[in-house]
C-alpha cells in the first residue's frame, strides 16, 4: 500500500503542469474548465505573427474590448486633421449610459451638463471603460460603420463595430439573451482581436506618438482581475477588458484582449473570450489569472 501511495505521488510530480505542455494543449485545458461556457483564446507572437487558439470558430461579443479600437479610429482622425486632442463635446445627463466599469465621466455628467475634450473621452474611455466616453467617441467618429471600414482599410478583418455601448446594451432587451448572444453586431475573430493588437504595437495603424498614447492608456486601465493578475512582478500588460449582462445567473461575456511584456522587453499577444458562463466570480478569476500565468511562462 505505502509502496503504491509512493509511486502515484511519483506520478503525481512527474506529469507536467499545462503551463509546461505543448501551448496548443495548455490553452485547451483552459477552455475545458471554462465549460460548459464557450472560451475562445488567442496567444501569438507578434514578430512572426505565428499564433496558437481554441474555440475560434465562431465570432466573440467584444463588449468594452471594442474601446480599444473606438479610440485608436478616433486618434487616426486627429492624426488626419479631422479631430484634435483639444476640442470639445457638450455632454449632459441625457448622454450618460450606465453599466460602465467605473463611469467617472457619467457621474459627473450627472451633476449638469460639461464640456469634455476629446483627450478626456480618450482616457475615461479605455482607463476606466466609460460608456458615456465611448459612445460620446464613436459618435465624433462618424459611427461604427466608419469605424469598421477604418479597421478593414488597415487590414483587421473579422472585427466590427457597429453600435455604441447604450444601443448595444439594449439588444439584449430587444433580442432576448439568446438571440443577443449570437447577434453579428460589435463582434470579433480571435485573429481579429490579435491582429488589431499586432499591428498596433507594430505601429502599422497609429503614428509612434499616437501608438504610444493608447497603448498607455490600455497599460494604466484600472480593471486588476483578469489576465494581468496573473502576471508574475516585472511583467506587464497593456490592454482592455469587457464584460457583459448577467441574465438569470448567466453571464454574456468576460473578455480580456492586451499585449504582455516581459521584464526582458519580449512581448506576446493574448486575447481571451468567455461566453455564456455560470462560474462564479472566483472561477473567472481564477481562470484569467491562470492564462496570466500561462503566457508569462512561455516567455521565460
């Protein structure tokens, strides 16, 4: 009996973590605890552009993941001449949508309308997920449309934006969460995702001044729970969270999209979408954190 406890714990020790497995099976043993949600990842190596998934058969609501793209459309426009960082937009409580991460921008709006420089909407927008921002942005924009056809222009196929965050909150009334969940409307491609963050850390969409700003931006957000968790001290990541409704103990969406730098200044690209989940609050976390870890480990 003791001589077959020894050789089970020699086993045991012997098996390596999913951390060490080949990435294909270690991004696999994620998406399999995340059932019976649907977890699509994406982890590429953006020298080469040689990427490894799961679950990228189907598109992904991006939820406040699409701020990143809002505001990297919106700095191209300024680079164009068509915006400036400077200019104002009147904003008043009318304009405020709720279900923002920290709404800095909409609690103040409560308290009577306010100039707000497109500077302001930049940051409110992807450092803290205000949906007041964002729409406030995509409407400086010319819409979603113009916002998609920027991002095919430069090459980002399967994204697309087409509604801000008040009309797309109200499609899951309108639709029912089912029929919400498999709408084609503000969804990405994990090669979407990936490629919109390739190229801009590649600098292929903005000017280096303007590359620099968002993806300072994404690196300050202040939602700690997801991928970055996991992130072993001397890493760190720059990127965007979104998250969706919970109807009736389901939650639409948990999104995490960012690029990860290690202390060595080698970086890796991550892209993670959970869809329809009953985990609890913990598990999510859980999970991200894991797939924090799991890439700062490829990196050493």
């Amino acid at each position: 009996m003791v001589r077959s406890a020894f050789c089970a714990l020699a086993l045991l020790f012997a098996v390596p973590s999913f951390a060490e497995a080949p990435l294909q099976a270690s991004l696999q043993h994620l998406a399999d605890r995340a059932r019976p949600a649907r977890l699509g990842i994406i982890v590429m190596d953006p020298t080469t552009g040689s990427s490894t998934q799961v679950n990228g058969e189907h598109p992904f609501m991006m939820m406040s993941t699409f701020k990143a793209p809002v505001a990297a459309a919106v700095l191209a426009q300024v680079e164009q001449g068509r915006l400036t960082l400077s200019q104002t937009v009147r904003l008043g409580p009318a304009d405020v949508i709720e279900g923002s991460a920290v709404r800095s921008l909409g609690e103040r709006l409560k308290k009577g309308p306010a100039d707000v420089s497109v500077d302001e909407l930049l940051s409110a927008s992807v450092t803290q997920s205000d949906n007041t921002a964002v729409d406030a942005l995509v409407r400086l924009a010319g819409g979603g449309h113009v916002i998609s056809a920027w991002l095919r222009e430069k090459g980002v196929a399967g994204m697309r934006i087409d509604l801000g965050e008040g009309d797309f909150g109200k499609s899951f009334d309108r639709l029912g969460y089912a029929k919400a969940l498999d709408a084609p409307e503000n969804t990405t491609t994990l090669e979407g995702a990936a490629t919109f963050l390739r190229k801009l850390q590649g600098g292929e969409l903005l000017s280096p001044a303007s590359t620099t700003k968002l993806l300072g931006l994404m690196t300050s957000q202040v939602i700690p729970n997801r991928i970055r968790a996991g992130l072993p001290a001397g890493y760190s990541i720059a990127d965007k969270t979104g998250t969706g409704p919970t109807v009736d103990g389901r939650l639409a969406a948990w999104n995490d999209i960012g690029i990860v730098t290690a202390p060595d200044g080698r970086k890796m690209i991550v892209a993670a979408f959970l869809r329809d989940s009953t985990a609890t609050q913990a598990e999510r976390e859980a999970l991200f954190g894991d797939l924090g870890r799991l890439v700062a480990a490829r990196l050493k």
